[in-house]
C-alpha cells in the first residue's frame, strides 16, 4: 500500500529528514506574527535548527488560504525532496461560522445537522488551507467540574458513539483527495480522558479493563470504525501508564485490536511530559516509549528530533519503526491529495465567498435553536410580542458566547441576545437592556440601573453564565455554581415579584441553586455560536418551539458528581418510597437524584405516549423484538420529541446499569397529531463485556423503557432465551 511512497520518498530521506516529519510545530515558528495562530498549549524555546524545519512534517494552527499557501510555498522550497507540509487545527464547532458547543450539539439529538455543522467547518476549514481538524472529541463525560465537558456530547457512550460517526462523516466526506471541501479528523483524546480524577484537568485517571472497554472505548472506536484519519493521544495515564507512552493500549488495542494504522500524534507535548507524570527518566525514554506505542507525531517538542537519531544509533530503535511513522504521515499526505496540490483546497477568492456566508450561519442558528433546552416554565415562556421586557445580566448584551474551542470565530459578529430580542419583538422599544452585574461582579449602580429597567418591565429576563474561559481546556471548577454576583442579581430581581426567566450560558451542567428554585423559567442555551442571539431570541418569543434534550445530567449539587443516569443499583438501591432505613445508599442531606436528569427537556407543546408494547415477551439471538409506542401532542403548538429507548438487563455475569440508551427518534408534531414509533430490538445490543472481557449477551430478563427522558418511561419486560 506505500511501497511507492517508500520508493519515491522514504528510500531517499536521511535519518534527520524522516524523524523531522514527525515533528508538529505551532504556527509562530512559521513566522506568523500576531494573534491569530492557535497556541493552546505550554509554549516552550524549542530550540530547532532552520534544517529541522524545513524538513518538518507538520504545522498547528495556521489557517487562511493567503498565509497557508505562502507557508507552504516557503516550505516545499526548502525541502530537499517537496514534502508538503501537513496544516492542522483545532475546528472543533466551527471554523469562522462558530456552531454550538458539542455539549450544546448533543443536547439536540439530531445526528443530521451535527454532520451538517462538521461538512460546513470542514468546508471553511479547506478553503482556508487546512488539511486536518483534531476532532471530534468523544471522550465520555460524567463530571461537570471538567471543564472539557464542553467539548464533548455528553455522559452517554452509545449517543456519544452516534455523534462521533456523524462528526467524522461531515468532516471527511466519502472521498477526501477528491473531495477538496473536507479536511481528514483526528477523534481524541485517547483514551478515556474524561474520568480525570476531581474533575481536575490532567488528573489521574484510573479504572478497570472493563469499564474502559464497556464505556470509555466505544466512541472512540466508532469514529475510527466511521473512518477518522487521525487520532491523538490523551494526557492522562491509562492502567498506570501515560497513554502516550502506552505500548498495550496505542500498539496493542489501537493498531493490533482494533487495526488502526492511521496516523498518531501525541496531545500538546505530551511526550515530554511522560517525564513529569515519572514514566521516563528523561526525554530520550519519553522518546523511546512514544515511538515504541506507536505514536507518529509529537506535538510541539523535540523529543523525537533531539533523541531518536541516537536511538537508532545504539539500536533502541529500529530505522524501519521510523519508517513506518514516516509512511503513515506521507498516505494520509497522498490521501488528501497534497503531492499532486499542495495547496489542496486553499482558494482566497472562494475563501471570501464562503466563509461565515448566510447559508452557514443560518446552519448555525438552526442548530443553536435545536441544542437549547427548555429547562423550567411555569407559564412565562413564550414572550408575547407586546410585553415590556427587561432583560438583564452579563449576557444580555455579550459576544463571549462562542465557548473556548472557537479560535477564528469572532465574538465582535457573534449575534447578541439583546439586539436579536428588540428585532423578534413587537417593537424594539419593548426590550430594555441592563447589564445588572458582571460575570462576578455586582456594582450599586449596575444594580440600580438594573432596577430602573425592571421596574417598568411585565417580563424579566436574566441572561446569566460562566464567561468562556471558565470552561474548557484548563477551566475545571470545584464550584459549579454561578458566581455569587449573579445569584445577588437573581434575588434582587426576584424581590419584585414580577415573571421571572433565565437563560444560561456556560460550558457545564451547573449547580442551579439560586437560580432553578427561584426562576419561573430557565432556558439552557450552553454557548450557543455565532448566532446565538438570534436563535435565542425566536425561542423566547415561541417563533420556534424548543426541543434540546439533555445529553449530561445537571446534579443537584457538586457534592454529587459523579452523577449519571446509566449507573448500577448497588447491593441497597434507595427505594422510590420514603424509608426512614438509614442503611441505604443515600445522603442524608441531598437526594440521590440528579436536579434534571439525562434526556430531559421541555417543550412549550405536551406530549403524551399510549400503546407501549412489546412484540413478544420472549426474544433469541434470530428473533429481535419490535418495540412500539403512539406519542401524541396534546397541546396548541408543533413541536419536536425525541422518543427515548433504554434497556436494563436485569441480572448479568457482571452488574449492570439501571437503563442504559439504546436508540431514540425525533418526531415532528403538529398539534393533534400521533405517530406510532417503532423500535427494533437485536440481541446485539444486549452484549457487554463480561469479567473476563469478552463481549455476549447473557440469556435472563430485561426491561424495555420507552419514554421522554431517562426518568420519564414506561416499561415492560422480556426474556432472551
Ligand atoms: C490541546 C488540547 C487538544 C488540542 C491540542 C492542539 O492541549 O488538549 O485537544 O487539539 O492541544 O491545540
């Protein structure tokens, strides 16, 4: 399969020429001066000759058609043999035209425009010179003081495992040499970088064989399975070791098991790093661990360049281990096209023609109204046009609603709540804005300004959050909490005794005390995207009818987390009924149940399930069951429900959870109308890894639960005989 390759390039390259394509360099060492190249990580002299760069492999974060093809340009002219340069980024929700985050994105359990909103990063991403995205990030979230929960679609592997396949469709299409609007994707972080221990990012984590296999792999291996080029390795330790130095689970699982043999580049230094977690003495063992697990790529540092020569010199390291790095670098070079055009799909006229166009952010907007949930009204929501509204708070007038991963995004031309609102409503004049307070700041006069707007107001609408930065890479928090500020705000606002709303935007499941029980409506509009505002403001005023179902609980309090629906019953469930019985699995000063819980989500329609049935109480390996259920909307507007199947198997080899997803449809309803939703059910689904790892079904008895949200079911009971 590279044999050419071997014989056109690799046969021809010295020693140094192969290792520097290993190197990942970041964009100030093109010269690029200024802001706008991506430094996400710790920066560091790296110290390497021109030679070392004119041979190097790959570059992060450079984007613009103009500056890639002069970078490349320079390149290919100093390189010995015209290897072009591989330019890589982090297009996470969006290249200029910023979609919702991707926990905003799993909420809206609509697989299409998730793969929509990737083939529209993905097509501003090319255009504008990039070959490669470092995602989608699937790693399987549960605590919500990790900032990075933001990045993911949330606590559920199988809807995690769904929205990975549908990011990889859309970021790569079907043909990516043909197909110059793509870029190739790199699923990350692997693996299982979200159990960090705190919520802390960077922590340690650790688990069993089984519960990495049974719930933090799947996703991963969907997005490989669905064809994603790349994938990166994640900080953390996995079974003691840094994964990035990880022979049995980057040689062994990836590559042997699973039969990977696309590109591995480590996280941001990673390598290096493998010596602060003390699994190398120093950089040259870092080196030889990494390159020994398999890793292709280092990230910004020189561990490679600086140690694999003398590796190979004392033969550590054998040539043909750099050899097979080098061709896995040059198929997915030729894969994209970049020896027959090294410029690929950089193009500055089509540059300006559709980057951040009408059509993406109308894409933009439409997803943005799919992703936000309706998490409370007691008859506040929708705004009538004619109502005096005051809306109030840090975000009612805020561009910092593009989350942390939005690096070319703009906050300047992202749509504001505000002015979107006084546009939707009647009349401008209708909409009085305040900032109230800071993001954690409460000033007298902000305050009494705030009072003065409220005070001729019927409504009052709060737009209240985290500021970008307090979520995201390096932006864990053990206090999930609003800032107390805002809470001041909220209670001071409340003291009027008018309609009170919130809307949120932050990039975790929060702590809604002071703010769930205080509101007589709360809309969750996590970071919304570039236009945000817009799709906002037609959900408050009823223009569109929200339908985001949550994709991560929201916990009662942090004293909770871990919480997670797909949990197992423990040897003393808490009953349903009050028990006085202190010997259970309880608090004794908060519930056990999440304050909203997976799939959860409001509607201003109702919806109405009738007729769960099961098509036979028994199932077998040849036989599956339909499962079967009527939703009807009971109330005066069309509305979207996302029907919700889970399964429980009721007694196993190994426990298991008390639900677990297995498949959902979201049906499109008018007032009146019903839908008879039918879900079949294959024996596949029942299989789980057993002690000794492997993947079957166990014949016994399981419940089916059909229903609006991982609470809201109905049930019935089959066997697998
Ligand atoms: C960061 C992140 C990773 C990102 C990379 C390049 O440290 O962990 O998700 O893709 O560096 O920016």
């Amino acid at each position: 399969m590279t044999e050419h390759l071997y014989n056109k390039y690799v046969q021809h390259m010295t020693l140094e020429e192969k290792i520097a394509q290993l190197l990942q360099l970041a964009a100030p060492f093109y010269d690029e001066p200024g802001d706008d190249s991506e430094i996400t990580g710790p920066m560091e002299e790296l110290g390497i000759d021109s030679n070392t760069k004119r041979a190097a492999g790959s570059v992060l974060g450079i984007a613009g058609a103009e500056k890639m093809m002069a970078v490349q340009k320079e390149h290919l002219a100093g390189n010995r043999l015209g290897i072009p340069l591989l330019f890589m980024a982090d297009i996470v929700h969006g290249f200029k035209t910023i979609f919702p985050i991707p926990l905003a994105i799993g909420c809206s359990w609509d697989l299409k425009l998730a793969e929509q909103s990737a083939e529209i990063a993905a097509r501003e991403a090319a255009v504008s010179g990039l070959h490669v995205t470092f995602a989608p990030m699937v790693d399987l979230v549960r605590d919500a003081r990790w900032g990075r929960v933001m990045e993911s679609t949330g606590e559920d592997t199988y809807l995690n495992a769904e929205f990975g396949k549908a990011f990889v469709q859309g970021f790569q299409g079907d043909n990516l040499k043909d197909d110059k609007s793509r870029v190739a994707a790199c699923v990350k972080h692997f693996a299982a970088y979200g159990l960090a221990e705190g919520g802390r990012d960077y922590n340690t984590v650790d688990l069993s064989e089984r519960q990495l296999r049974e719930y933090y792999l799947p996703a991963y291996k969907a997005a490989i399975d669905a064809g994603a080029e790349m994938v990166m390795t994640s900080f953390n330790i996995v079974n003691g070791i840094p994964a990035t130095a990880n022979q049995r689970l980057m040689r062994g699982l990836l590559r042997d098991e699973w039969g990977f043999d696309g590109v591995v580049i480590s996280d941001w230094a990673a390598i290096k790093e493998v010596i602060a977690h003390g699994a190398a003495e120093d950089d040259k063992e870092a080196a030889f661990k990494a390159i020994h697990s398999g890793v292709d790529i280092d990230m910004m540092t020189t561990s490679y360049v600086n140690h694999l020569p003398e590796l190979v010199a004392e033969g550590l390291v054998d040539e043909a281990m750099i050899d097979e790095a080098v061709l896995r670098i040059l198929k997915l070079k030729e894969k994209l096209g970049l020896f027959e055009n090294p410029m690929r799909g950089a193009d500055p006229e089509l540059e300006q023609q559709i980057v951040f166009c009408q059509e993406h952010r109308q894409v933009s907007q439409r997803l943005a109204e799919k992703s936000s949930v309706l998490l409370k009204n007691e008859n506040v929501l929708p705004l009538q046009a004619d109502q005096r509204v005051a809306l109030i708070g840090p975000f009612a007038d805020s561009g910092d609603i593009l989350g942390w991963w939005s690096w070319t995004g703009s906050k300047e031309t992202a749509v504001k709540l505000g002015e979107s609102m006084q546009k939707v409503s009647g009349d401008p004049g209708n909409v009085v804005i305040a900032k109230g307070c800071g993001i954690d700041t409460l000033s007298e006069s902000d305050l009494a300004e705030a009072l003065d707007a409220a005070s001729a107001a019927e409504v009052i609408v709060l737009a209240l959050g985290e500021a970008s930065d307090m979520s995201g890479e390096g932006g864990s928090r053990s206090d999930i909490r609003l800032p107390e500020a805002q809470l001041e705000l909220v209670r001071e606002m409340k003291k009027l005794g008018k309609p009170l709303a919130v809307v949120l935007f932050n990039g975790r499941p929060l702590d809604l005390h002071g703010i769930f029980d205080v509101a007589d409506a709360v809309l969750e509009a996590w970071f919304p995207g570039s236009e945000g505002g817009a799709a906002l403001a037609d959900i408050l005023y009823g223009k569109v009818n929200p339908s985001g179902r949550l994709s991560m609980s929201f916990p009662y309090s942090v004293g909770q987390i871990p919480v997670y629906y797909n949990a197992y019953s423990t040897g003393r469930p808490k009953p349903e009924e009050e028990t006085d019985n202190r010997y259970i699995s309880q608090y004794i000063d908060i519930p056990n149940e999440p304050l909203l819980p997976f799939g959860f989500g409001l509607s201003y329609t109702t919806f109405a399930y009738a007729d769960f049935s099961l098509s036979s109480d028994t199932m077998t390996a040849t036989r599956p069951l339909e499962a079967k259920v009527t939703v009807t909307n009971t109330g005066s507007q069309a509305g979207t429900e996302t029907v919700q199947l889970y399964i429980r198997d009721m007694s196993g080899e190994t426990v298991r959870p008390v639900k677990e997803l297995k498949d959902f449809r979201q049906v499109q309803l008018s007032p009146g109308e019903s839908r008879e939703v039918v879900f079949h059910i294959e024996e596949s689904q029942l299989c789980y890894h057993h002690s000794d790892l492997s993947y079957t079904s166990d014949p016994g008895r399981f419940t089916v639960y059909v229903g609006a949200s991982s609470r809201d079911t109905q049930s019935a009971m089959f066997r697998l005989v």
